[in-house]
C-alpha cells in the first residue's frame, strides 16, 4: 500500500466520517433531551438526498438543492413535532415500534415513486476533478464537503455552546422540570431541536447523493451509523458526536484497503469495544 492511497482513504475518512456527526448529532441530541428514541431518524437522510435529485432534475442546480433540500425537511419536522410529542412519555416499545413504522412507510413511498433502483447524482461542474498537493490528488467535492461538514459543525457548536437555546437546552438535558419551573417553554426548545436535527441530517444526504448516488434504503444504513457513533461517543455529547463520527469514518474507509469484505464490521467490533471499556462512551457521562 502506497503512501498517497493511505493518505487518501484517511482523508475519505474524515469526509465521511464528518457525514456521520452530522448525521448522528441530531438522533444524540434528541435521545439526550427528549428520551425519545427516533427510528424514523434514518428517513430524513433518504428523504434529504431524493429531494436533491428531484431538485437537480428539475432545476439543473445543485446549489438550490444544498438549500432547499434541508430547509424542507426541516420545516416539516418542526411542524410535525407536536404531533409527535405525544410518544415522548411512552414506554420505549412503543417510540420504538411507532417510529419504525414511520421509518417504512417512507421507505416504501420513495420506492413507488421512484422504484428500488439507485439514481445517480452529478457532482456541480465548479466541484468536478481534482486539487493537486504536490504528488497527492484528491477530488474537489469531497474536500468541498469536508469543508462544509466543518463549517457547519462549528456553528452548531457556538449554537449549543455560545446562545441562550444552547444553555437551555443543556439545562434541560440536566434536569427538565428545573428548566419548566424556570419559565422557560421548553416545548419550544423541543420543536427547534427537533428541526435541528432533521435539517442536518437531511443536509447528510444531499452531500452524500453525488459521492454513492441515492436508493430507498439508505435510510437504514444511515439510522445503524449513527446509533454507533452516539454509542461510540456518548450520548448527547458534541463532542462525542463529533470524535464518534470521525472515528468510524477513518476506521471503516482505511479497512477498505486491507480487508474491504469487512470494512463494515469493524465499525460494530469498535463499538463493542467501547462498550466493554467505557459503558457510556468515550465522551459521555453516567
């Protein structure tokens, strides 16, 4: 194995791995606050990179799509909170049970529209090709993407950590009625984070759509990568979130190379043995 292959399935990575946070941030907040442990999480990923190939089939223009894409689903989880508010004091049989049966209703919905086959989607013509560092070459969009999934997590970190919605929502994570007697509406609070977290991950799937194309279930490879990195990294954590990602990333993308049948096992292999070691994740807490 050369040098540069290493150095390239390292940097694919950190792109995926970067994917993965933003994918698993959302679901680890959510569980962290609420409790709730959202299957259907994995739909707004699906639901995010089809967006983006009906836009770009309509329009012709990825930037519209990397907009439009994630706002739509935003804007419709933030409305359809309420009615989902009402699964958040059941037992988790039922969360579980309610939400998987959302998660395939959807499922099967994109493949009547649009049949089980897979869609390419084309990478914008500005991000075709690659950079050059010297003797290493790699494409424009995934460093395109790599910049953006920082970019992003960096502002999500100030939202949590410099603003009055992060403190509350850190507030309410410690201790929900303290926050309520407090006067604070937390139902808002919920709904926003509920938005949130559909937007990234929608925002997960449009990035992705040009690198492997979309298909119907991608939703569920999505929904089991995030549970392991929420695992991996602690739940309701950043940070954990964060390391979590970038952790599976690198370890499943440099696997590709010396054992490519098992590149996807060694993701669950870690996660069990963070579970061994550290029973609330790298970064969480009891």
């Amino acid at each position: 194995m050369t040098l540069n292959l290493l150095l390239t399935q390292i940097v694919n990575g950190l792109g995926v791995g970067m994917i993965y946070f933003m994918i698993a941030i959302g679901l680890s907040i959510i569980f962290g606050i609420m409790h709730f442990i959202n299957i259907a999480h994995g739909a707004f990923y699906l639901v995010g990179a089809y967006l983006c190939y009906v836009l770009i089939a309509a329009t012709g223009n990825f930037w519209l799509a990397l907009v439009l894409a994630p706002a739509i689903v935003g804007v419709v989880a933030w409305l359809a909170e309420p009615g989902v508010r009402r699964l958040y004091d059941l037992p988790a049989s039922f969360q579980i049970l309610a939400t998987l049966g959302l998660a395939l209703i959807i499922q099967e919905v994109v493949i009547l529209i649009f049949d089980p086959v897979g869609k390419n989607v084309a990478a914008p013509a500005l991000l075709r090709g690659a950079v050059m560092f010297g003797d290493f070459a790699y494409p424009k969009y995934r460093l395109f993407v790599i910049a953006v999934a920082a970019a992003i997590a960096a502002v999500l970190w100030l939202l949590l950590e410099r603003t009055n919605y992060g403190a509350v929502l850190r507030a309410g994570t410690e201790s929900m009625p303290t926050v309520e007697l407090l006067g604070i509406d937390i139902s808002r609070t919920f709904s926003l984070t509920f938005a949130i977290g559909a937007a990234l991950t929608a925002l997960a799937g449009v990035l992705i759509a040009p690198i492997r194309g979309v298909e119907p279930f991608m939703g569920v490879e999505a929904l089991s990568i995030a549970f392991v990195v929420i695992v991996i990294g602690g739940i309701g954590s950043f940070t954990g979130a964060l390391v979590g990602g970038l952790l599976i990333g690198v370890v499943q993308s440099v696997m590709t190379v010396f054992w490519a049948a098992g590149a996807s096992v060694m993701i669950y292999v870690a996660m069990a043995l963070v579970i061994l070691l550290r029973p609330h994740g790298l970064l969480g807490r009891a």
